[in-house]
C-alpha cells in the first residue's frame, strides 16, 4: 500500500537519507529502528510530506503522493501522525481536538464530528476526559488523545514517531496497549521506536536504519536474534 | 503650595466630555491598528519575500519618525495628498491607527513566532490548510502570549493620544488647556487632565488582568 522508491532528503548539504527503497502492505505494521539521527523522523515525515523528499517517489495505495500535481492537503488528511510530545491544541478540550480537523477538513457536522469523537475518545479508554482541556491530563493520556485525535482523520496508514519517548515508564504500557489494539484492527502503522519489546511482540516487520540506509528489514524473531549485519549487531548490544 | 479648584469646577463637565472623544481615539485607531498589525504581521512571517520587505519597511517608516509628526503630515497633508481637508478626528485616529499597527505587528510577529513548532506540524500533518491552520490554532495562542504587550500598546496608546491637542481635537488634553487659558490657572485643571488619564489607564490594566486571567482558564 506504501511504496518508496530511492528516497533521498538533504537539509543543505547534509544528507539525511540516502536512497531508500522499501514497502509497507496493508495492514502491515512495521517498526523502524535505529540511532539516533540516522533519519528515522525524516523517512516517516516524508510520508506525510512535512517534509519534501529530494528525490525519488512515495506511492500510497497507487498514487504517486511526491509528483507535483498530487494535493498535498489531501494525502495529509489520509495518513495520521503521532509525535514524541503529542501537540495536542492546548486551547480546545479533549473533544475539540478530535473533532477540529473532521470538520474543518473532511466537512463533517459538529453532531458527526462529536458523536465519532467520543467512540474514539471509548476506544483510547478516556471517554470522560472529553471536555477538559490537554493541560489537565497526564503524558500517557495526553498521548492516546492524540492517536484518536489522528484516527478522527479515518486515516489509510498511521505514522507514530516515538510515541512514548517522552512518556514517564509506568505510562509507556498503556500507549502501547492502545497501539497494539490498534494493530489487531488491521490497520496500516509505521512505528519509530526504541521499545524493542514492543516492536518484537507487535510488528510485522523491523526497518533498522542507520546513517541514512536502510540496513536491515527483516521479521522481528529474525532480526533481534540473528542480525545479519554487524551495524545492527552493535546497535541491538548497546540498547539491549 | 495653593491649590484652588473653585475657579475650575464649574469646568469640570466640560474637561471630563474630553474622555469621550480620547476614548473614540482611541477604540478606533486600537481596532485599526489591530487589524491592520495581523496583516502586517503575517506579512512578515510569510514565505513570499516581497511582503516581508513590504512590511518590514512599513514598521520603519512609523516607528522610525516621530508620532506627532505622522499625526501633523496626515493632517496637515491630506489637502494635498487628498484634495480635501479630513477632520482633527479622522486625521487622529488614522495616524494613530497607523502608528500603532507597526508596533502591534511586530508584538504579533513575536506571539507568533513563540507558538510551539509542533503545533504547526500537528495541523498541518491533520491536512489543515494554512489559514484555518493560522486563525484557529497558532493565531489563538499567539494571542493568549501577546496579551500582556497588546494591553501595553494600548495604554501607550491612550496617553499618546494628547498630542491630538496639536491639530484642535477637543480631547481632554485640549479642554483641560483651554480651561486654563480661560481661568488664567493652569495647574489644577491640567491636574485634573492627569487624573483622568490615570483612572483610564487605571481600568485598562485591570480590564487587562481581567482577561488574561480568562484566558488562562486553560493552561
Ligand atoms: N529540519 C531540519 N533541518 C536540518 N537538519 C535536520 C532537520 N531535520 C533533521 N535534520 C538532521 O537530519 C538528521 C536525521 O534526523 P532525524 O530524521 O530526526 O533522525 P532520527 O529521527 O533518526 O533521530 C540529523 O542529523 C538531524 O540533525
Ligand atoms: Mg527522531
């Protein structure tokens, strides 16, 4: 359903990703990982075109989303995007968040909007955290707001770039068991992560990206026991 | 020191109708120069070079030349400019107006430029386009930042707004002076001027605290 073929972004002279040829099937869940800087937010914010790759081309569901006469706003509005610090809009409540964009994006009604907002808002576990405003909600809470938030969207793919790094330990679990429902649903998620537990258990498949390359794609089970290239072996000892 | 107030409180009626007219001053040139700083300032965080340079250029040329020199030109000026003499009040509000959309457009910029990255990137990741994205997330924020230094301007704007006593609008600046001229004591009716601009000034920056506590409601 994704296709990337020869991506590369510089910023200047400095070049980020240096050729990335890789596919994500539907219903795929597939977990990238990698060191630091070595263009793993890059790779996910090409798909969504926060960031205009420099060449080469991204495929969603057959169209070609990096030829210039394609409507950006449109393939935003199709793929979801998580972030590390979650950007809930501080000044509307938990509801507005989720509502604001099937409005005034997809046209929905207000009584729409709401009524998917708050089976979302079930599904997150938070369904009476509804009308507060972000401030008053935890890390871990704040974050599954936001992946509804996203869902909200009906999004084709979701992106998810480090979603529990800035989360305190003990509300990593329940993000994590939120994207892992999320995953038994069937949809199509690209995850950046360094919860190589959850990546194991979770994904489909494992990007290790180091440098810019896409070093290693494999079935979880067979990259964290046999890596095949000495890069990943040297990553996986250090974090493990 | 003798202070006698007998001779100027019949004056009194006539010193405080001032307020009305500074008060119209200044909503007036506030309401312009609010809505002519949001233009401006999205001149100047803009992609498009020339509407940089266009605004940028604007803010020298009010912020670079002395106000009651803007007020005099504007005045003074327009039979040449316009073919026709517009009135004190019109000439007051406009320069004023003028004047203050520069200082308010870069207190804007700033507000603007201070809203977290993110919260650009999570609108525009949701297929926000950029003026939804600009009047319904960042402009909002941006505002809740600025409050303070908006409430500023317009005190600022509220004592400035005696020099309009220059070109004959009668403000209470001007009446305060003309009491004194005719009374021949200039102290105490100008004293009264001052008090009446300290309770103006007084109430904004309550009416300001007011609403900046409003806003924080979410935070
Ligand atoms: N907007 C940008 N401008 C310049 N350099 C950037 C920008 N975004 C990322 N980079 C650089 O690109 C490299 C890869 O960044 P990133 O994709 O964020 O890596 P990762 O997510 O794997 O840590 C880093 O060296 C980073 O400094
Ligand atoms: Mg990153």
């Amino acid at each position: 359903m994704i296709k990337i073929d020869n991506l590369h972004k510089n910023f200047e002279k400095l070049e980020v990703l240096k050729g990335i040829n890789t596919g994500i099937k539907e219903g795929e869940v597939v977990a990238i990982i990698g060191p630091s800087g070595s263009g793993k937010s890059t790779l996910l914010r090409c798909i969504n075109l926060l960031e205009q790759p420099t060449e080469g081309s991204i495929w969603i569901n057959g169209e070609e989303i990096t030829s210039k006469k394609t409507n950006i706003l449109k393939v935003r509005a199709k793929v979801g995007m998580v972030f590390q610090h979650f950007h809930l809009f501080p000044h509307k409540t938990v509801l507005q968040n989720l509502t604001y964009a099937p409005i005034k994006v997809k046209g929905l009604t207000k009584k729409e909007a709401e009524g998917k907002g708050r089976d979302l808002l079930q599904r997150v576990g938070l369904a009476e955290k509804a009308d507060e405003y972000p401030s008053r909600l935890s890390g871990g809470q704040k974050q599954r707001v936001a992946i509804a938030r996203a869902l909200a969207m009906d999004p084709e793919v979701m992106l998810f770039d480090e979603p529990t790094s800035a989360l305190d330990p003990e509300m990593v679990k329940e993000v994590l068991e939120v994207m892992k429902s999320l995953a038994h649903t069937g949809m199509t998620m690209a995850i950046v992560t360094h919860e190589m537990g959850f990546a194991r258990e979770v994904a489909d498949r494992v990007l290790f990206l180091d440098g810019g390359q896409l070093v290693e794609d494999a079935k979880p089970s067979e990259f964290f026991s046999s890596p095949k290239t000495q890069r990943a072996k040297d990553f996986l000892e250090k974090i493990l | 020191m003798n202070l006698d107030f007998s001779r100027v409180t019949p004056s009194l009626p006539y010193i405080l109708e001032g307020i009305y007219i500074t008060l119209q001053v200044v909503a007036l040139a506030a309401l312009l120069g609010f809505a002519l700083g949001i233009i401006l300032s999205l001149f100047k965080i803009s992609s498009i070079k020339p509407l940089n340079w266009l605004a940028d250029f604007y803010t020298s040329i009010f912020r670079g030349t002395p106000l009651v020199l803007q007020l005099m030109l504007i005045y003074f000026g327009s039979p040449q400019v316009f073919g026709i003499q517009i009135e004190p009040f019109t000439a007051a509000f406009l320069s004023f107006g003028l004047n203050s959309a520069a200082y308010i457009s870069e207190i804007i910029r700033a507000g603007i430029l201070a809203v977290d990255k993110g919260q650009k990137e999570a609108a525009v990741a949701l297929g926000v386009p950029y003026r939804k994205m600009m009047t319904d997330i960042i402009l909002p924020q941006a505002m809740k930042n600025i409050l303070p230094a908006l409430m500023n301007e317009m005190i600022t704007l509220t004592k400035e707004s005696a020099v309009v006593t220059i070109i004959g609008l009668n403000d209470i600046m001007r009446r305060a002076y003309i009491v004194g001229g005719q009374s021949y004591r200039f102290f105490e009716p100008i004293l009264i001027a001052g008090l009446v601009y300290y309770v103006l000034v007084m109430i904004l920056t309550i009416a300001g605290k007011l609403v900046e506590r409003r806003m924080r409601r979410s935070d």
